[in-house]
C-alpha cells in the first residue's frame, strides 16, 4: 500500500449515512479504535481502499517494463489489497455478502466500484486453492495474475517473461488463467448457492436471477455455475474413489518420448541424452513398470530429456461421466435441459481439468514412491554387505592410488592399520627400472605381501605393472599378491576434516591412498568416514529422497558397527560415534579419556568419561570390547597411545571422580554379553552341568534347545539372554562375525576381456546390485552385468529367494559368458549359482 490513506475501510455512501445516524462515537473512541485498527462491528460491512483511488481510471503499464517478480511472502499482496495484523499471508478479502449488497439499492458508479474490488480481491482470497487444483506454485499464480491484470496475453508471458512464471508452457499458464477467470470470481460472486440449487432443488433455478455486477448474462452465470460444480466434484470422495475403481479396472500405462530440445541436444553430440535412448518411444503398464525404469524416467524428465504422461482410456471418461449425471451428480427434482446441459458440461470440464491431472500426479507419485522405497532398500542391503566384508588381519598391507602423471601414491600400513610410510612412484613413465627397484626396497623393509590398488584411474596399467613383477618372483623371498578394491568416496575423505584431524601432516593424496589399504585391512573401520552416498553402492541416489536415503544409510551403519563391536582402545572417533547410544560429542569424550588417561581396561571405566550416563552406558557397553592383546600390545607397541598422570580424569570427570571402579581386566569384556547380565553369565560358567572355567573361555558343549529353556528357567533369566550368554562364552577370544563373510580377492595374475570367450565359467565376486542387475567383478578390469532377469529363484539359495535379497556385494558367483563388447567395455553374464 502506497500511504495510510489507501488502508481506510470503504463502504457504500447510504450505509454510512445510517451508521452516523444509530452511532456517533466518542473522540476518544475513534482515537482507541484506530489505534487497534479493529474492525466495525457489523458483519456485513466490507473492507475497501479509498473509493476515490478505486474510480479512478487505472494507469496505463508500460508494456515494455517489466513487472516485479514476486515470491514467498513478498507476493501476497497485490496494489489495493490489505493485509491482516495477525496473520501476514492471510488477506482481509469481502464474502459473498457484499455481492447481496451490492445489489440494484447502490448506483451503477458504485456497481462499477465494488466490480473492481471484487476482482482485486478474489485472486489472493483462493490462491491457495488455484495453487493446488493447478499444481503451480504460489509465488507463480501470483506474478501470472499480475501479468493478466496488466493486460499480457499468454504469448509475451511465456517468451519475455519466463522466469516470473517458472518457464511455464502456454497451456499451463492458460490453465490458471482459465481458473481465475471463473471459477474464483464465480465462487466470490456468490454462485456456489445456484450450484447447490442446481443439484437440490432445480425446479425453483432461475439463472436471470443470478445476474448481477461481476455476472452480466444468463451465459456469464452459467459458466460461473459449471466451474463450481467442476471444483465440487474433484474434491467429493465418493466420486474420487469411483474414478479410481474405474481406473485399476482399466489399462493404464506411463508413456516417455524424446523432447524436441534433447533431439537437438543429440545433434550437438551431447552424451547425456544418449543415456536416455532406451525411454526414447517407452511405454508401459503402470501395473508392471520397474522401480529402475520409473527413476530413469524422472531423472531424465528433470533433465527435460524426456517428456512423460499418463495414459488412461477413453472408456474411463464415458463410465465416468454416465455414473456422474445418472447416480452422484443427478438432480434430486425435474431439471430442465438446459440446466441438465449445465452439469453435463461440469462433468467434463472436472475431468479433463481436474480429475485427470489429478490422476497422473497420483500414479506418479504412486510409482515414485514404490521406486525411491525399492531403490533405498538395494543400497541398505549393499551398504550392509559392503561393511560386513570380512577384514584382512595379520599382515602389512600396500596401498596404492594409481595415476599416471602425478604417479602412483603408496601408503604401507602395520598390521592395525598405522602408518609406515608413504611415496609416490612413477610407474608409467620413462625409468620404470629405476621405480621398480624403489618399490621392491620400501616392499622388502616393510616385509609386505598384500597389495591393494584402487579401481580409479591408471588402475589397469598399474595391476599390469605389479602382475609382471610378481610373475618374475621380483619380490622374492616374499610371496606377494594383490587385489582390486574400489576406491569411491577415497578423493572426497581425503580432504574432509576427518582425514584432516587424523592425518595433518600427509597430502590428500597420499591419504587417499591410506584410505584404500585400509578399505581391505577393516571395511566396517573405515567406510564408516564416509558418506554412504559415495561408497558406489546402488543406483539413482540423486534420485531418492534425500532425507530418507541418508536416515536409511545411518541406522544400517549404526548396525552393523554395533553387530560387529569396536575395540574401544584402537577404534577412531569416528567409528565410535556410530555404536549406539553414543554420538559425536560422547565419542570425543571417550578419545579425550583415552588420550590422557591410557587404554581401558574394563567396560566399567566408560562410566568415568563425562557425559556418559547411566542410559547411555547401558546403550552402547554390550557393543564395546575390551582386547587383551591391544592392552598387552599398548605399551610394547613402536606407536603407543599417550598417557598422562591419573590425576588428569579427576578433571575430566565433574562429579564421577568418587566413583569405584577397579582398574583390572574382566574376561567379559571380550564378548558381546552385556554388563547387565555378568552375574547370569557367572551362574551359569560355575552350574554344575558345565565343567568350565570362565577366565579361559573354552568351548563349552551344545546344550539342547530343551535344557536351555529349563536352564533359563532355573537361573530366573529369558531363553534369548541364555542364548546370547551361550554364544559369547562358546565363541573363541578376538571372535569376529565377519570371518563368516567373504574377503577380498587377492590374486597373482592377469587376465583381460580379450581372453574371455563366450560360454566360458568364471568365478566372481558381486561388487555391486542395481535395480536392473548385478555387476560382478571376475577379475578383467570390467565388471560384468548379470541382468535380473537371469537371477531367477532355482539359482539362488533357499535364504536368498526374496526379489529384494537376491543378490549383494560381496558374494562368490559362478557365472557363464553370454557376450562380450569390448568396443563399449560391456560383459553379459547369467547366473549359474551362488557359491556358499
């Protein structure tokens, strides 16, 4: 609003004439109710800018000029239009009662007056609603009602005005004019009684009672009245579920075709839209159309690739349509024909304009949903058996980030994964001789056989260059081997803060190579530093909810750490923060702990770090170990963890420094029983069934289902607690479930697609699953795909014949070649069976 002046309540003349005379206020009423600014009391009395402002004859817009983008917020309010005090978005608009006032009692200067109010008011009033029933945004309904008022035709709003309205196509923008233009003014004008009229009582309709100012004609009256009962017929449930019905009756199919801006894209000889080739002439049955391929078409819809619709049959609009005029929408008493024409007419006007968008956004968002759900559960399960591999313990492992001009990094790690040391060697240039006898010293002092090379770039050369060496035994006395792992999301740790902390002094990429040893060395210790989203796993990640995908990935993460267990005196921070009940700021006070105060040596201790309580003890002890062999290994150890005098936790422990704990080592805390039950677990080591010592953890004999409940029974505990007793006590110490997982594939030679041949059966791993398939690696350099249609059920084990679980990263394959393109780097395979 331009002034104060513009916010004063307008009325017409003769009722404030008769206001003045059953009232006249007080000075110092007049003074408080300005300064609330409240409303009159009558109900009836409409809100108006200044009448003198709203007779005038609007200026002319210069149609070169252009108007205002307005969003959020800022967009609400439009040039004669008042705001409410207590609710910003919400407009002070006139009810159907001010058109009954304005009525043949006010003269034809003030018909013309309260017309254009009524105008300027009824847009924001439903704007809401145009929103929803046009599926566009607000902020664009708004700018599109403004370039209307300003008199713009569709043609220059969709050329020199794309962005105020989102480079929306001519048809959608003629879809919000067309509601605006009937149905909001119908509905302000008050014609929603003629449209109940019309289905109640259609006998007593006269629509030339109905003309008024805003509505000139019976035709004007007419249409208003169709656009009503349209609106009321695509928000009634029952005729919604009926269209429905009709609709899973019928065929119904998602159709994708090239837009015409991507065929001239493809001209240009740009790749993405080749991706896309497949979806070029699609379509298919909504009822069997696959959660790969409903991703692959939105993602190439976003990209405005594809161009994609709903098809339903024209049988459905006909049982529609009947149904409506004959059952739902049919006038309870005599309607003449023309009135009769009149609902035929909001029948399909609310079909094509309401229910069939309606329709394609549901199946959409239908099909999306089912797709993002499916895809989110592929990355689950390969993100779990990507961190279940079984680690590689017991030796010095190499690791090595190829790359031909800045060289390939190494990173020699110890048995636990320190640091040794670090170079960069030039494999692939001039002097190979020269960096060959450099590589066979560093692997000789270090006494390494494990060798790791990452999947990235130069990978292939490198693995040549380490097969050749090992082929004329170069490392001899040593017995080396290597194995390729994939080094995704390596480059982007290696430059977070994390790596940063742990590794200050190392250059990125170096780190990157750290990170690679380390990925075969433990997975689970390492892939937990990075953002799942970039470990390689699954498909159309960009694609999926962000939200659900990243809660998804952290509760997998968070288990499988917590299945595992962590050593709590060599585990990182950041492995620490995914055992549950602990979190970022626990897991730096459990480091700092361990820094100044030296290893634990029970679980009791965790109670002295700050800000563990007595829940969060209880969360997060029965999935942290205590290892004698790292406690024995800390002070003998060439990297020892620092220590400071005891007095520094009294600092450290705010109110916990009069708590007894005892600094010896408890044999439990090796295993996955809980604190809580130590005493079951010490009842049932000195039980006079079980002739064992508990301090040396034998392997005591399998007990009966049956004596395990009666057990459990005796010693007033549940049968899963005895369960998980049993098993911690039976399993050997340094017991880790992943040594039932695959590990990785160290190998000594060669071998390139040139020598596959089609039919040959070859071994592999699964390195990754899709929605479409499985790659597996059979040790070419290319990963080879088994489509989903060659895993059927008779291949796979009984545990596995589940669609989502069929197959996962990690597992031993035995497959057949079916083709071979090395032009494209494409290898075919089908599924012989899953090796256990």
């Amino acid at each position: 609003m331009s002034s104060d002046e513009d916010s004063e309540e307008w009325e017409p003349p003769e009722l404030k004439a008769q206001k003045r005379t059953a009232r006249a206020p007080a000075a110092g009423e007049k003074k408080a109710a300005a300064k609330r600014g409240a409303k009159p009391k009558e109900p009836n009395v409409p809100k108006e800018p200044n009448a003198s402002k709203l007779t005038r004859a609007p200026k002319p817009s210069a149609p070169c000029k252009p108007a205002k983008c307005l969003r959020g917020s800022k967009a609400s309010v439009l040039p004669g239009m008042k705001r409410k005090k207590n609710d910003e978005k919400q407009i002070d608009c006139p009810e159907e009662e001010r058109a009954e006032e304005s009525g043949t009692s006010i003269r034809t200067k003030e018909e013309v007056t309260i017309t254009i109010y009524l105008r300027k008011y009824v847009l924001l009033k439903y704007l809401k609603v145009l929103s929803i029933l046009t599926c566009v945004k607000p902020w664009v309904c708004v700018n599109i009602i403004m370039l209307l008022r300003e008199e713009n035709t569709v043609p220059f709003m969709v050329r020199y005005r794309k962005e105020m309205i989102n480079h929306m196509d001519a048809d959608a923008v003629r879809d919000v004019q067309l509601s605006c233009a009937s149905f909001f003014l119908a509905k302000e004008l008050g014609l929603e009684g003629a449209a109940l009229a019309l289905i109640d009582t259609p006998h007593t309709l006269d629509l030339r009672e109905w003309v008024k100012p805003g509505l000139s004609s019976v035709e004007e009256v007419a249409t208003g009245v169709v656009h009503i009962l349209a609106d009321m017929m695509a928000k009634d449930t029952e005729t919604l579920t009926f269209v429905k019905t009709l609709c899973e009756n019928s065929l119904v199919t998602i159709q994708s075709s090239v837009s015409k801006s991507a065929l001239k894209e493809k001209e240009q000889e740009k790749s993405d839209v080749d991706k896309f080739h497949l979806y070029f002439d699609f379509t298919c049955n909504v009822q069997r159309i696959q959660p790969h391929q409903t991703l692959a078409i939105n993602r190439g819809e976003s990209l405005k690739i594809l161009t994609v619709k709903v098809n339903i049959l024209d049988r459905v609009k006909s049982d529609f349509t009947g149904w409506c005029i004959n059952n739902r929408w049919r006038p309870k008493t005599f309607a003449r024909d023309e009135l009769r024409e009149i609902i035929r007419n909001a029948v399909e006007d609310s079909y094509k304009r309401l229910i069939l968008p309606f329709l394609t956004r549901t199946y959409r968002t239908k099909l999306t949903s089912a797709a993002e759900k499916e895809s989110i559960a592929m990355f689950v399960r390969n993100l779990r058996q990507r961190l279940l591999v079984c680690p590689v313990r017991g030796s010095v492992i190499l690791g090595v980030d190829p790359g031909f001009r800045h060289g390939c990094k190494l990173a020699f790690l110890s048995p636990t994964g320190q640091i040794l040391h670090t170079d960069v060697v030039y494999l692939h240039n001039s002097g190979q001789q020269k960096e060959a006898e450099k590589l066979r010293h560093l692997v000789t002092k270090y006494s390494c056989t494990r060798v790791v090379i990452g999947n990235g770039t130069a990978c292939r050369e490198t693995e040549a260059f380490f097969a050749d060496l090992i082929s004329r035994r170069y490392f001899h006395p040593l017995d080396v081997s290597y194995c390729i792992t994939n080094e995704a999301g390596a480059s982007i740790y290696s430059v977070s803060p994390e790596a940063v902390k742990e590794m200050p002094d190392l250059d990125p990429n170096l780190r990157s190579a750290v990170s690679i040893g380390r990925r075969v060395q433990d997975p689970l210790a390492e892939l937990v530093k990075i953002d799942p989203k970039h470990i390689g796993i699954g498909t159309y990640q960009h694609d999926v909810s962000v939200g659900a995908l990243k809660a998804a990935l952290d509760s997998v993460v968070q288990e499988c750490v917590s299945f595992v267990g962590v050593d709590i005196n060599i585990c990182s921070e950041t492995l620490m923060r995914h055992v549950a009940g602990l979190n970022v700021g626990r897991a730096r006070n459990i480091a700092e702990w361990r820094e100044h105060n030296g290893p634990f040596f029970n679980r009791e201790q965790l109670k002295l770090v700050k800000g563990l309580g007595p829940k969060t003890y209880q969360q997060c002890a029965g999935f942290i170990r205590i290892n004698p062999q790292t406690l024995k290994s800390a002070a003998s150890s060439p990297y020892p963890v620092p220590s400071v005098p005891e007095k520094s936790a009294v600092k450290k422990g705010k109110g916990k420094t009069c708590v007894n704990i005892p600094a010896s080592f408890n044999p439990l805390d090796q295993t996955c029983i809980h604190p809580e039950s130590y005493h079951v677990a010490q009842r049932y080591s000195t039980h006079k069934h079980i002739n064992s010592s508990l301090a040396h953890f034998p392997k005591h004999s399998k007990v009966k289902t049956s004596s395990v409940e009666e057990l459990a029974r005796t010693m007033d505990t549940t049968l899963e607690t005895l369960k998980l007793i049993i098993d911690g006590l039976t399993q050997p110490p340094g017991f880790d479930i992943r040594q039932n997982f695959g590990q990785a594939d160290f190998k000594r030679g060669i071998v390139s697609m040139r020598d596959l041949q089609v039919g040959a059966v070859l071994t592999g791993r699964v390195d990754n699953t899709t929605l479409f398939g499985a790659f597996v690696d059979i040790g070419v350099g290319r990963s080879g795909l088994i489509h989903k249609s060659n895993i059927t059920l008779d291949k796979l084990p009984v545990s596995q014949r589940r669609r989502s679980l069929a197959l996962g990263p990690g597992e031993r394959v035995e497959v057949r070649v079916l083709n071979v393109d090395p032009q494209r780097g494409r290898i075919a395979l089908d599924l012989i069976r899953v090796l256990q």
